[in-house]
C-alpha cells in the first residue's frame, strides 16, 4: 500500500462519507479489496506523514523534505495562517504546544474551549486554529488518526532525527524536484499540467523540461487527436511502441473518487479523455446535474461516465443512486459485464451484502436485475 502512495507521490484527505472517504477509494482503485486500516496504520507508524500538498493529504515519510520549506514560511500559503493570528494569539498557542509536550499526543477535542462564531473557520474553537497553525508551521505533525480524527504529537518528537540545518531543501530546489516528480506521477503530460499536481504558483518549467530531456528522464511527442506538445516520462518508454502500434489495451474497470489524481485537474481530465468532471457536493442539489459525490468510471482506459453511489451502512446496502454516461457511450455486453463486476468488488469492499440500482442505463438493470447480491 505504501508503494501504491509513493507511485503518486501524495493522497488527497477529504471527510466525505456517503461512500468511503476519498483516500480509501483511491487506493482501491488501484489495489482492489485491502484492509482500509493499513492506511491508518502506515501513518501511525511513521510510514506516511501528512501535509499541505495538493491539498490536504498524506504523503510518504521520504517527501517531508519536500514539504519542509512550507512549513517553515506558513504565512505565504493563505490568510488562515497569518501572522497576524500567530502574534495575537502567540500565548495561548505556546500554551499548547506546552500542554502536547507535557501530556503527549492529543486531539482538538482534547480541549474543551467553546465554539465561536456561525459558520466557516470562525467557527472553529480557538484550540483547533492553534493545532491548524502549529501544525502548518511544522511544529506539530498527525502523529495517528483516530476515527478519522487529527491525533497530534510534536514534531521533534515523531522525527527525532530531523535536522533543518542538514535536511531541509531550499524553496527552489523543493520546487524543482517537485515538478520533476510530478512528469513522473503524471506519465504522460503537458507542460502546463505540471503546477497543479502540488499546487505550485509562478511556475515556468522550460528549463526544468529542457534538462530533464537532456538526461534522458523524459521524451517529447505528439498525440494523435490531441492539440499541443506532450512529454512521455522515461519509466513509460516501454509502452510507447505499443502505443504507437495501437495495441495498448487496458483491461481494467473501477470506479474512482473525485480526488483521484486521474480527475482532480478538470482541464486535464477534459483534454486528456474529453471528460468534463465537477464535483457537485457543494451545489444546491435542485442545479445539480448528476448527482452529490458522483464517481468518474474507468473503463478500459476510458472515462465513460459517472456514477453516484451511497453505501447504506446500516442495513448492508450499495446504492447507485444514478449512472450516467457520456454522449456517444453504449452499453453492450461486454461493458455491463465489467461494470457489475466493479460495482459488485466496490460494493463487497464495503462490506454491502446486496446492490440496489435505481437511475442507471436498462441494458444493465435488464442484464443484472434492479438488485443483486454480493460476497
């Protein structure tokens, strides 16, 4: 599992239940029916650390060099970690810190301070901004989560090793290895992709894709079909004749959360497989076109459309609540076949004793019926 996070380089964290919440899903994606606690217990034993990257995610213990150089200079990532906070509030976060030190690892809902404000980071109580700056500013880390929730531990105390002074990168050469890593996440990129993977700003890679040419790490090329110039990262070279052949086949179906780096770029998802995905959980839900958390479908190398699905705990449930397809997408047998299959793996991954559809195209419901079992 750690290798599946490395291959990507980071694992976006979001709260999102209706089904599991996205970083589990994304590692289903790529590694079918695992233990979801592996996760957990990759961060808790230091294999994994979280941080800033994307957004929010998990990311493993090698890249926190990467990440260093944000830590130490938090003001320039947004107004919620101004210094301003930090100096009006420097007591009361040192009181923190010192009460972690003292009494080991703790949660926000350690403290017991009272919510202020109606909505929004306001709203957070004073404690839970104070363990949101530290731990931007590096001097706290996620030491483990506990039902999901923030466990927090000193940073020199979960890395006693670590030494600024002889470990940490500059901002630039962190820049620069960053958007190298990224050509090799990517695989198969434009140049203008490559900030958004860790969120990078002012960036112009010229010179970073000239050298990385010139060390043999990437190749330039064309896609038939597709505007612009792309670049093929070196550990893909022995696909490309197969490509260039077209004999390069996919077999694999799944289903893929929101934040599955596939789709988290819209304008990549759109350019690279004419695939136009908005995440719709924060529209009203009378302007929503397809539905809360819709899943991106994978299949056989294609994204042929989107399925909003909610697993019903309680009584042992996956509902796909609606499946819609893209414009010129038809479901022959062999599709439906790959389909129910994806499905009914994600379903027992759930724990879900049975699947129930209901808005999905009929050649599927006539094929499998309106509900099934699984497991």
């Amino acid at each position: 599992m750690p290798a599946a996070i490395q291959r990507m380089g980071l694992l976006q964290i979001d709260t999102i239940s209706v089904v599991a919440r996205s970083p589990y899903l994304v590692l289903f994606s790529r590694l079918g029916d695992y233990a979801p606690q592996w996760l957990e217990q990759a961060l808790a034993s230091r294999q994994l650390f979280e941080y800033w990257a994307h957004e929010a995610c998990f990311l493993p213990i090698e890249d926190f060099a990467l990440l260093r150089h944000r830590m130490l200079n938090p003001q320039k990532m947004g107004w919620k970690y101004s210094q301003a906070w930090v100096e009006e509030h420097q007591e009361a976060i040192n009181g923190v810190l010192h009460h972690i030190a003292a009494h080991g690892p703790q949660r926000s809902a350690d403290f017991n301070a009272q919510k202020k404000g109606s909505n929004g980071w306001w709203e957070w109580k004073p404690e839970k901004r104070h363990l949101e700056t530290l731990f931007t500013a590096g001097k706290l880390m996620v030491a483990e989560r506990r039902n999901f929730h923030r466990v927090y531990d000193l940073t020199e105390r979960l890395l006693p090793e670590w030494d600024d002074a002889r470990h940490a990168l500059s901002e630039e050469q962190a820049r620069w290895d960053m958007l190298a890593r990224t050509c090799r996440y990517l695989g198969i990129f434009k140049a203008e992709w490559l900030a958004d993977y860790y969120r990078l700003k002012r960036v112009a890679p010229k010179n970073l894709l000239r050298q990385l040419q010139q060390q043999g790490e990437i190749v330039p090329l064309k896609v038939a079909q597709l505007p612009g110039d792309f670049y093929l990262h070196h550990s893909l070279a022995e696909l490309l004749p197969l490509a260039e052949q077209n004999t390069l086949r996919s077999r694999v179906t799944t289903l893929l959360s929101p934040f599955d780096p596939v789709v988290w770029d819209r304008r990549r998802a759109l350019e690279l497989f004419n695939f136009d995905y908005r995440l719709e959980c924060y529209t009203p839900k009378p302007k929503r076109q397809y539905g809360y958390f819709t899943l991106p479908v994978l299949n056989r190398g294609e994204l042929i459309g989107r399925i909003d699905a909610k697993m019903h705990r309680r009584v042992g449930e996956f509902e796909v609540i609606s499946f819609h397809l893209e414009p010129d997408v038809r479901m022959g047998k062999q599709r439906c076949q790959d389909l129910f299959q994806a499905i009914s793996r994600m379903a027992q991954w759930h724990g879900a004793a049975q699947v129930r559809l209901k808005a999905v195209p009929e050649a599927l419901r006539e094929q499998y019926g309106e509900v099934w079992q699984v497991g």
